[in-house]
C-alpha cells in the first residue's frame, strides 16, 4: 500500500533521469551530470556545454588538461574534470559526473 516494505534498487533509475541535470560545474560538489550510456557522448556532450558557455570550440577556446577526481558523494562516482583555455588567456575548469558512462564500460568489461 505504502510501499514501506518494497525492495528498493541499490542503482538509480538512470532511465528517469533528464540527459543533462546536476549543478553548474564550477566543482566536484556541483558537478554536472551526463546520463549518457555511451562515453562518446558524453564528450561531446562536455564540448557542446562548454561552447555555450565560450564560443566555437579552437576559436574561442581550447580544450586543457582531463583528469579523474574522487565523487564528492563516495568512490562510486566518476567524476571528470576537463580545463580549457579561452582566447583572452584565462583558464576554466569544469566538472562533469559521468558514472553512468563509466557504469556501462564497466559492465561491458565484466561481460567479457
């Protein structure tokens, strides 16, 4: 009736989720979330967000260093830090969770 008693899934519906939600990523506590299955997508997805905010991706900025960095919310996470450099010489860091990505190319390598 209530539902008090019904098993509750240990992974998030990632089906119910909008593609692009989460904060604003200006760190990993407000990172913006991709829930894309594929790790392609969510590059591009990073560029597409990125070019809204600056511009034309080679013109108006130039993609930096990508690195890992611990979830904020525990080590199930995946957090992906990309910095570009915009044409006027200053340097942006975004954070971008892309654990659904990563779930999949983890489970992709466990089926082989």
């Amino acid at each position: 009736m209530f539902g008090f008693f019904k098993k509750q899934s240990k992974t998030p519906d990632y089906n119910s989720q909008p593609p692009i939600g989460g904060g604003d990523g200006s760190d990993k506590e407000k990172a913006i979330v991709l829930n894309c299955a594929s790790i392609d997508m969510a590059q591009m997805l990073m560029s597409r967000i990125i070019s809204e905010k600056h511009g034309k991706e080679g013109s108006d900025w130039e993609g930096g260093i990508e690195m890992f960095a611990p979830g904020a919310s525990g080590p199930d996470l995946f957090i992906r830090i990309r910095t570009v450099s915009l044409k006027n010489g200053v340097r942006e860091s975004y954070y971008f969770d892309i654990t659904r990505s990563m779930k999949v190319i983890d489970k992709l390598r466990s089926s082989m």
